[in-house]
C-alpha cells in the first residue's frame, strides 16, 4: 500500500467513520478528504491528519481508490463532476444506499472499475458490518485490499449484488431497530423504577451480549432464546406477550420496508 492514494468525497457520520478505519489501515499520508463544509473537512484533517483536497475533481484525478460517501440524492451532481477527471485505472467505490453498479458505470461515463458497498453507523466504534460488491472489472486483490482497508470498522464480507438492497435493509438500516429496542426496554426499566443512565446501560449491554453470543458460539438465535426460557418462567411470560404484540412481524416488516425503500431509490 505503499503510495497508494486515498480519496473519499463526503466525511459525514459514515463517510469519516470508514475513512478513520482506512487511516488506521493504510497510514494518514495516503488519504485526502473533500467536502462541501470546509469547516469540517479542516476539523477532520486536523483530528485525524489526513489531507483536505481542493476539490472532488482534483480527488478524482489523484486518488488510486476513491470512495463516494455521498447520498442517493446528491450523487448523480457529484458522478457528472468527477467523470471527466477519472483515471481509468481508479477504483470507485460507492456507499450510496440503492445505486448499483450499472447506474453508477452509466453516472461515470462507462467507467469500469467500481465497488459498492454498505457499511452501517457502528463502524464508527470497530464494529460495523460491511458487505461489499464488485463488478466485473476489478480484479480479486483489488477487492481484498479494499476489504483489508476496510477491516478496522468491523466485518466486511462479499456478497452478490442483486442482495445489497435486503443488506440494506438488515445491517445497514438495523443498527436503528436496535436502538429502537434499546429504548423501549430502557423505557420500560425506567416504569420499574431504575433510573434512566442505568437503564440504558442495562438494555445496551445486555443487547449486546445476545449479539456476541449469537456471534461466538455460533448457535441460532432460536436456541439461545430457548435456554434462557425455563418453563413457567419470567422470560418466556415475555417471550409470550412479544409475540402476542407482534414483535417478530413487526420486526420482518420493517426490514421489506426498508428493502423496497433501496429499491425506490435506485429507481430515481
């Protein structure tokens, strides 16, 4: 990785999130930043000591992978502007939520060499989920390096694109549903009478830990659930009323919706 040049156009939340976890990878030096707030492109080269570029043009020009983490609405200005200014060897990679490949090819003015992908918020703290899809053009090492770039923000995994929009719509939209749960079990702890900090500390860490579990012993959900049921207990009295309520299809409704809301956006 040595020389290689690093660009990224956009340094929102996931934008800097990715960007932190390629200069942690790949060193400062080799990543330069742009922006439409210049104030915040100068405060996030001066946190992480990466270069501000002058400008998306000039990033297109210089940068051997550039990464787009701009918004399915704004994309489409940005892709017309760096067209012109890419090199055919650079390798695009895009985080625009329902944009494929052949869009983007198309945006670019039949570029060739692009990676799309979908990264969630929790990369910002190492533990982020991020599937990634290449067309045709870029080679194998291309897509390893661009994953080992991106391994400081959590798992990165190969996926076929024509699943990105239900990837979307599981880790790349599901870190809200979490929260969303975090939140009303908090909220509940609060009716109990625990206060509020703790509370959320307590419904926090305990998601958590159901997540490791999941993740570590590689056993189904279904089947950790069941151990911690005991018979006329107190988790499977709220197991019942979950289901009573509707939780399980509350939860595959909101993910199709999701789904069909990246479809839409490609479609734009």
């Amino acid at each position: 990785m040595k020389d290689m040049k690093i660009g990224c156009i956009g340094i929102g939340v996931m934008g800097s999130a990715l960007m932190e976890a390629v200069i942690r990878t790949a060193g400062a030096s080799s990543v330069s930043v742009s922006d439409p707030d210049r104030d915040k492109r100068d405060a996030f080269c001066q946190r992480t000591g990466c270069t501000g570029s002058p400008g998306n043009a000039h990033l297109a020009e210089t940068s051997d992978i550039l990464f787009l983490a701009v918004k399915p609405q704004y994309l489409d200005p940005v892709l017309a502007e760096i067209a012109p200014a890419l090199r055919p060897d650079t390798v695009i990679v895009s985080m625009a939520a329902g944009i494929c490949i052949a869009r983007l090819n198309s945006g670019l003015g039949g570029h060739q060499k692009i990676i799309r992908i979908m990264p969630n918020t929790p990369a910002s703290v190492g533990s982020g989920m991020t599937a990634l899809a290449a067309s045709v053009a870029v080679d194998e090492e291309t897509v390893n390096l661009v994953m080992h770039l991106l391994s400081p923000s959590g798992l990165v995994e190969k996926t076929p694109e024509h699943l990105m929009d239900a990837v979307t719509a599981v880790s790349g939209s599901g870190p809200a549903y979490g929260y969303l749960f975090i939140d009303a079990l908090a909220d509940a702890a609060v009716c109990m009478g625990l206060p509020r900090a703790q509370a959320i500390r307590y419904a926090a860490q305990t998601l958590k830990g159901a997540a490791e579990m999941v993740l570590e012993t590689g056993k189904h959900p279904a089947e950790l659930k069941d151990s911690v049921c005991s018979p006329a207990g107190t988790t499977i009295a709220a197991v019942a009323a979950l289901e009573e309520h509707g939780f399980r299809n509350a939860v595959i409704q909101a993910a199709l919706a999701a789904r069909d809301r990246s479809v839409e956006l490609g479609k734009k």
